[in-house]
C-alpha cells in the first residue's frame, strides 16, 4: 500500500507539472499589486461605486513633469520615446485647449462672483479696459463684458497655465512642463510596465541634463515588481544556499543533502501552480513570502533522517505521530491567514499550507526507501550539540528564567502598543513617494483618498446642495486646513443660479452696456445687437459639460443614479486636511444627504479590528492547544507549550521594550512562531533523551531563522514586520528548548 501511495504521490506531482507548464505557456499573469494585501471591505453601495469611480479615473493614468533647454523639443522627444514603447494609448493633448468653443452658447448664464456682486459701474470699467487694452481680444458684439473669459478665468484658476503651446506649471526654481495621458495597459501589467520604464530610460540617457518627476499607479505597481523579483533571488536563494551550507555541514553527504530538499521541491511544485490555479494569478508576493517555505518544509525530512543517522534501529513508526502532530500545528499557523479578509494573505497561506503537505507527503511516502549512509561528523556533531542540557537541578537558571518571564510580562502589560499604520502596506520607496508628493503638489491635484458623497432626488437638487458646500470648503482652503477640493458645482452652477446669472447679465446689458457703447464711442445698434442673443440662452446641463473635452476630467465626479437608488449623486474630492479639516468636515456630513469618506482611515480602522481578532485567534488557538496536548502529554504538557508560548512571551517583551507597535503583521508572524515552536515542543517531548531530536530541533530552527528571518530584511514592511517578528520568536524557541528537555532521564549514553 505505500509503494502504491508513493507512485500515486509521484503522479499527482507530475500532473501539478503538466499544470504548470500550462500556466506559463498561457501567459497566466503575475499580480503585483501590494494592494492585494488590502481587504476585501463589503461597503455601501455607494461608497463602492465612488471607489469604482475614482480608481478607474486615476488607475490607468500618469503624470510626468520634465524641464531643460528646448523645453519643446524635450517634450515631443518623451512623447516619441512614450509612443515607440507601446505602453500609452492617449495624451491629454485637450489640456493645452481652451474649452470657450463649447461653452460661448452658455456664457450669459456662466457668471463669476465678482461679476455678480459688481454694480454697473464695474461692468463699464470692464468692458472699456477690454476694448482699449492691447492684445485683447475683446468682442464688442457677442461678449462686450467678457463674459466668457471672466469664467474660464476662474473655473480654470490654478497652477496650469499654456506655455508655447505646452501645458507647464512653476516652482521656485523653474517651470515644468506637463505630459501626461493613458496607459494602454492596466498599470499592473508588467509587460507595459518595462516597456514604459525602459523608455523613460532611454529619455534619460538621452537627454542627462533634463530633470522628471514621475506621479501614477504604474510607477509604484513597476516598484514593487521589480522589489518582489529582487527579493525572490535574495530572500530565496540566500535562505537556501544557507541551508544547503548548514546541511552539508551537519551531513557531509550529497546523497543526505538531495534527501532533504527533495521535500522543498516537491512541495514548491505542489504549492506553486496549485495556488496559481485556484485564484487565477499569482501575487509576486506570494512567491517572496513563500521563500520562508524552505525553512520550515526542511524539518520532517531532518527529524527522519536524523532519527535514522543517528538511531538507526529506531522504529519509522515511533516518529509518524509526532511528524503529523508537528504538520498539523503548522498548517494551525498558515491557515489562521486563511481566515483572514486579506486576499493577498489568503493566497500567501494557501500555497503555504500546500507547500507543507507536499513536503509531508514526501518525508512520508519517498524518504523511507531513500537512506544515505551517515557521516562520523553528524555523530560527533550531536554528540556536542546535546551536552546542552540543564541538569535535573539548576535553580539559578530556573530562577532567572521565571524572573526574566515576570519582567517580559510586565513589559508587555505597561509598555505594548499597536501601530494599524497604512504605510505598512506601502513598498515603495521613499524618493519614489516624494516624487509624486511632489507633482501632486504643483499639480494641486486630490489623491482621492478623501471624499464627500452628495445625493439628491434630482440634478438641480444636486448642484443646489454642492454650491451650499462651498463656503465652508472655501474657508477652509483660505485658513490653511484643507488642501484644496473639487466639485461639479464649480463648472456647473445650478439652475436656479444660472437663471440668477442671466437676469444680473440682462440688467448689465440693459444699464451698463449703452453707457459702455456711448463711452467707447461706438455704434449704437450695438446695444440691440448684443441684446439679441439673451432672449434664448440654454440651460448648461451636467451631461453637456460632461461630454464636452475640458469636462471629461470631471467625470469621476459624477455618480448618477442606479435601480435601486434612483437619487442622483456627486462627488467632493478632497485633498490633504488636517484636524480641524476632518472635524469640520464630519460635521458637514452630519446631513442626511451627505457622506465623508477616509479611504485611509477605514483601512487603518479595519486593519486595527483585523489585528483584534487575530490576537483573539491567538489566544483561542492557544487554549485549544492546550487541551489537546494536555489530554495526550499529561503531566509532561509543559515540554510542549514552554518553547512556544515562552517565544511568544519573549518576542512581545522586547517589541514592548523597543516600543515597536505590534500589527496585523506582527500578529501573524507570532502565528507561524507558534507552529514551529510547538514542532520543536511535540518533538522534545516524544523523544527526550534522543540527540537525534535535539539535533533535528537545532537544525529546524537554524534552518527557519534564516528562511523566515530573511524576511526581516524584506523592503515590504508587511514582510519586514513578520519576518523580524519570526527572528526574534524562533531564536527564543531554541533557547527555550533545553529547559524543556531539563530533567528527562538519558536511555543511553551514547547518540546511537
């Protein structure tokens, strides 16, 4: 029946190859969004349609600012090298177009406050300086007061301005001028993704001198691609060239070596398109986070052939229990993240789990008729290693083992924090994140992270309660607290404003134009002329200015209605708002028709009750364990729990002590800590007097130190947390493990 189980196991692997090799043969794309770590959040139907919204506004677009000689030929050359890449579909050449073709028609109803509230003696002195002006381009006619350019003036007041035809904006040491457009992919896409880096590469070389600044999605996802690759090859490869290194130390056996990572292999191969399949991509983040699969995999091939090296005449059938308890405990540890709401864990857990049962399955079914020959230098190499006992009596080490477990304690209830801090989740670097920081300060642009959800049963409606916004937003922005906002208000005024407009336009043309007309010494049929065209003025409409080119920027602002929801809405993007801001702005949204949304704080909310429950878990997985050890160890369940649950004691204290905020992250790596902790308790406990365990232990915890501790050096902070989380609790695991053993009576003298 084993023969037959391992062909069995070893066509499963050869069908998990076929799919594989189908995979890649497909193209099946890797995912390299850090924001699959985020969690799949069941809102509101109409906070979920304004995430929709504003993502696929901003999602696909870029933003780059250059500045050098010949500023125009700089331009066209990025735009030649952007083109021949492949990787844009459109540039935002409209930005450099004036709009006034499409809204001369509504110009009578399109009136700035400073016109509004002007008498009719300003009207005049307008419209004189207008005519007498040079270089204006004053139309005594059609628009005698300007009309049309006082609203344009202050619709499109901001930083942009035309350039020689270009888009540019100024700083304090120069214009930039302004490229931007769509990508032709999604901005995931790591095709497009090279094609664009490499062409803003060959840009650079081109032209050293020139200065870019780089502001979109693709910039950050093209990071993070290429910081997952790095830390695949470095994380990886170093966990497993210092493994091999560890191994062929202890073993000195090729033959041992392929034995041992011959479980790493089968369960990679297991794991691998598996997971691909199930979620149809695979995260990059995956494949570094499953790196720290080498470390832990490696153990039940090392309790085998240690217990086989060493006690050859030791029954397989005494370790299968204690295999299977310590896979058990593991996969306890992996599928916790299983339970999770973060997508990106959930994956991470899945090609975990089934990395382990892989391994498991080959330790069980293929290391038994595979025994290499020991080496003398294992045997001398256990033998040192176990005279790392405490004797049955050694009260100072117990006393300050309890005294240092008593301050660890303390620690924890006095000085341990929390930190649900989004920027755990951000792996780019920081120049990267200033540089967009940047653009998007010149650019005076909303992240979109913050907004105000407007409803109404009707458009007018709509409009009509986005104009009453406007002096709190505007006062605001005048005090300092909010950045800036933005709302469809500004570019459509209501319908009651706008027949508001055209009566205050009517009684300009009616009094202030003839005195214009006598004044500038102009014909007097003027007056009638210019008259004609305020009888039948159109109401501007949102759909007009929506389809029309300068309007289509605005579209992310408008949410319509649905089915069920037959109330139009809106949305207010905010920029950056301090104390005061939020306060101000909770209260706006204290209106039934209103709703503020902080993207960033309901994550870092959600996140904080994700990290509770976690803990809870922890704890829960914590007693259950205990339970069940204690009805199989009986009086010997301290061995067990000790070597964990001291790690996790251990690990708390000193994050207490370096006030390290514990996360969600954290949380997790004491999850994995306490599965390899209670593998090295299960086993010190079913074979105390056996070096071969002892060495098997060792070289387990060796072995995940590196695997997992590698991950500390991760640049993903996500990563970082949990493997530095792991270095500290699996280094504590191993000290711990002779107090454990302390006081077991020795069968033998001897390794063997």
């Amino acid at each position: 029946m084993e023969r037959l189980a391992a062909f069995a196991w070893a066509g499963l692997l050869l069908g998990c190859a076929l799919l594989l090799a189908g995979l890649l043969s497909r193209g099946t794309p890797l995912d390299t969004r850090i924001t699959a770590l985020l969690p799949d959040t069941q809102q509101e139907a109409l906070i979920e349609r304004a995430e929709q919204r504003l993502t696929g506004a901003f999602e696909d677009r870029f933003v780059l600012l250059v500045r050098g000689d010949s500023p125009a030929e700089l331009v066209a050359e990025l735009k030649d090298h952007l083109r021949d890449s492949s990787s844009v579909d459109a540039f935002d050449d409209d930005l450099s177009q004036a709009p006034g073709s499409d809204l001369g028609q509504y110009r009578y109803r399109l009136l700035p406050e400073t016109l509004a509230n002007a008498d009719d003696d300003a009207w005049v002195e307008r419209g004189l300086n207008r005519l007498f002006i040079p270089g204006s381009q004053a139309d005594p006619r059609r628009d005698p007061f300007g009309l049309l350019d006082a609203w344009l003036e202050q619709r499109f007041a901001g930083p942009l301005h035309i350039v020689e035809g270009l888009p540019a904006v100024n700083d304090e040491s120069g214009r930039w001028f302004v490229v931007s457009g769509q990508l032709s992919a999604s901005p995931y896409d790591m095709g497009m993704q090279q094609q664009l880096m490499a062409a803003l590469s060959d840009f650079r070389d081109t032209h050293p001198d020139a200065e870019l600044l780089r502001s979109g999605l693709v910039f950050h996802a093209a990071s993070g691609a290429d910081q997952a690759k790095r830390e695949i090859s470095t994380i990886g490869l170093g966990s497993l060239l210092g493994i091999g290194l560890l191994l062929w130390a202890t073993f000195r056996r090729g033959s041992m070596l392929l034995s041992l990572l011959l479980p790493v292999a089968s369960g990679v191969l297991f794991a691998l398109p598996l997971t691909w399949w199930v979620f149809g991509t695979l995260n990059l983040l995956t494949l570094a986070f499953g790196a720290s699969l080498i470390g832990i995999s490696v153990d039940y091939a090392l309790h085998l052939q240690c217990a086989r090296q060493l006690s050859p005449r030791l029954a397989l059938t005494r370790l299968w229990p204690g295999l299977l308890l310590g896979l058990a405990s593991s996969l306890a540890a992996y599928l916790a993240q299983f339970a999770t709401p973060l997508p990106g864990l959930r994956q991470m857990a899945t090609f975990a789990a089934l990395g382990l049962i892989g391994a498991w399955l080959t330790v069980r079914l293929w290391l038994p008729w595979f025994s290499p020959s020991p080496h003398a230098s294992t045997a001398h190499i256990a033998t040192q290693l176990d005279r790392l006992r405490l004797p049955s009596r050694a009260p100072i080490r117990w006393s300050l083992l309890a005294l240092l477990g008593i301050l660890a304690v303390v620690l924890i209830a006095t000085r341990l924090t929390a930190n649900d801090d989004l920027r755990q989740l951000n792996p780019s670097p920081d120049a990267l994140i200033a540089e967009q920081q940047r653009v998007q300060g010149l650019l005076e642009r909303s992240t979109g992270s913050r907004y105000l959800v407007v409803t109404a049963e009707h458009e007018g409606e709509l409009l009509e309660r986005l104009e009453a916004l406007e002096p709190s937003l505007a006062a605001l922005k005048a005090d300092g607290h909010l950045a800036q906002y933005r709302h469809l208000a500004q570019a459509v005024p209501s319908p009651a404003t706008q027949r508001a407009n055209l009566e205050r336009v009517r009684q300009a043309y009616s009094r202030a134009l003839p005195e214009l007309i006598a004044r500038a010494g102009l014909p007097s049929d003027l007056v009638e002329r210019a008259q004609a065209p305020l009888r039948e003025v159109p109401l501007l409409t949102l759909d007009a200015w929506l389809e029309m080119p300068a309007g289509r920027a605005d579209s992310s602002l408008w949410l319509g209605n649905t089915v069920k929801n037959p109330d139009v809405a809106a949305l207010v993007t905010l920029g950056d708002a301090d104390d005061v801001a939020q306060q101000a702005l909770r209260q706006l949204a204290d209106s039934a028709h209103i709703v503020y949304h902080d993207r960033v704080a309901t994550l870092s909310n959600h996140l904080s009750r994700l990290r509770d429950q976690i803990a809870l878990w922890l704890a829960v997985a914590v007693a259950g364990l205990t339970l069940v050890f204690s009805w199989r160890y009986r009086g010997r369940v301290w061995r067990v729990l000790l070597p964990p649950l001291g790690a996790l004691v251990a690990t708390l204290a000193l994050f207490s002590a370096l006030n390290v905020g514990l996360s969600l992250f954290h949380l997790l790596g004491l999850l994995l800590v306490l599965g390899i902790g209670l593998d090295a308790g299960i086993f010190c406990t079913e074979h105390p007097d056996s070096s071969a365990a002892w060495l098997a232990i060792s070289l387990s915890c060796a072995s995940s130190l590196m695997a997992f501790g590698l991950l500390s050096f991760s640049a993903t902070p996500a990563l970082h947390h949990l493997g530095l989380t792991c270095l500290v609790g699996l280094a504590a695991t191993w000290a711990l493990v002779p107090f454990a053993r302390a006081g077991s009576r020795r069968v033998c003298s001897s390794p063997n």
